[in-house]
C-alpha cells in the first residue's frame, strides 16, 4: 500500500534506537525526509546512517537534542524545519521514566518524569504547530503505553502510568481543537514490545519478583499475551506510520493499542 508519504517532512523524537528508531525506519522505507534525534549525537548520527544504508533514502537528519529541556526541543524542530522547510508529521516519542513504586521517588525523580514525558510533548507540538498551520494540514503523534489504558498492570511505573495519562489528555484536546484547521492529532499505544526498555522493566520487574527476565517474559507470553509472544519494534512502527499517514486522514483523536491484544477491555 502507497502511504501518500513520499517527499514528506516527519519529525521522529527519540529514534537513536528501540521504539523510535523503528519509526523512523519505516518512515524512510515510505520515503519520507526524516529528522531523527537524540541525546547522544554519535548515537543518532549512527542510526541515521545505518538507516540510510537500509533503505536507500538519502533525506535522514540526525540531531543531537536534549528534549527533557526547552533548549533541545528547539534545537531539533529548528534544524529540520532549516534543512526541509516544511514539517508535515510530528512523532512525539521519548524514553520511559525510570521505574519505581510511589515510596520510592522523590520530587526529583519526578520532576524530571515531567519534563521528559509531558514536556517534550508540550513543547515539540508548541514548535511544530506554526508550521502545519501555515500549511493547514499537519499529523501529530504520541507514543505512549498500553498503561494509560490499565494502569495496574504495572505497579512499579507511577511515574509512566501518571504522566502518559496526561498526554492523553492534552491530545484528546487539541484532536478537537485542531481539527478544523486541517491537522490530526493522535496516540499508539505499545505492549509488551521487544526493545532495551522492555528488557529494564523486565529486569526491575524480577529483582522485586524474586525471579529472573526470562521467566518474567514467558509468564507474558504463556498466560497474558494472546498472540503469544513480544511484539517487535517493525510491527509497532507500521501502525504509527499509518496511522500519521494521509491514508489514516479521516483517523483523528484515537488511541490505538499494539499489544497482541494483551489488554482485555472493550475501550
């Protein structure tokens, strides 16, 4: 299926590797110009690289940005719209918060969960909003987590489970207020998606457990996940590059869930 991306402008947060990496991937295989960033500027410059030799696209920009900090948020929707003039998708994507049960995080820990989960959404959809405003279209997503869906199934993520609520919240807003100047504003939600996070959680996961990953990740596969197994990083991207497509164009203010079909409610 030609997802009408061709020579379009997507901006993917967080993509040095896992979850957004995967994203901006499939967005260059769709040929779309990609802005890729990252803390660690030899990180994104390697992923962009290794990008490009996979799929022949020569429009990839790496940027090294800090998106818990206003700065970085600038930073990096300031070069792309310097190198390609134009910004059609933005995916709004950065690292989970550490894990860690209500006892035992500070202020601290969670004033930093703020500013890198609400923040960097606040601020990058701030940035890109002139632009597809003057364009009068523009899709904007957020990546965030089956948890804001069911909150419990993970006890030692607060910090995730009450912040990406938050983000919910504000695009549930703006695909509303949005939409009548031409720009679509949605979430995809992952399961349990086979990346380095995964494999953090897992293991904070078994030392509260007493156990071991492994058996953490075949529970979920054995009893939770219907399909059987952990998602990976492609399968999750192809539903975030459709859906931020022109062929999603009538998909607006939805929060889709990739997960195997691991969470049991109806909505």
């Amino acid at each position: 299926m030609d997802l009408g991306l061709t020579g379009k402008v997507a901006l993917v947060a967080a993509a040095s590797k896992g979850l957004g990496r995967a994203i901006a991937e499939e967005f260059a295989r769709e040929g779309a110009k990609v802005a890729m960033c990252s803390r660690e500027e030899s990180a994104i410059t390697s992923a962009a690289e290794d990008i490009e030799r996979k799929t022949g696209n020569k429009s990839i920009l790496p940027v090294a940005a800090d998106l818990s900090t206003r700065e970085g948020c600038e930073v990096f929707v300031q070069n792309a719209l310097g190198a390609f003039r134009a910004l059609d998708i933005l995916i709004v994507n950065a690292g989970g918060p550490p894990p860690g049960r209500f006892d035992d995080l500070d202020d601290t820990a969670w004033q930093k969960a703020v500013d890198l989960t609400l923040f960097s959404a606040v601020r990058l959809t701030r940035l890109a909003l002139p632009q597809m405003r003057k364009q009068k279209s523009g899709s904007i997503v957020y990546s965030t987590s089956t948890s804001v869906r069911q909150p419990t199934q993970y006890l030692n993520l607060i910090l995730s489970n009450a912040i990406r609520a938050s983000v919910h919240g504000m695009l549930k807003t703006l695909s509303s207020d949005l939409a009548k100047e031409g720009i679509r504003v949605n979430a995809v939600q992952p399961g349990r998606i086979a990346t380095d996070r995964l494999v953090q959680l897992d293991t904070d996961t078994a030392k509260r457990q007493n156990t071991t990953p492994e058996a953490i990740r075949k529970r979920y596969e054995e009893t939770v996940i219907p399909l059987g197994r952990y998602g990976e990083p492609a399968e999750y991207a192809a539903a975030v590059v459709f859906i931020a497509s022109p062929k999603a164009s009538y998909i607006n203010g939805v929060s889709l869930q990739v997960d195997g079909g691991m969470l049991m409610s109806m909505f």
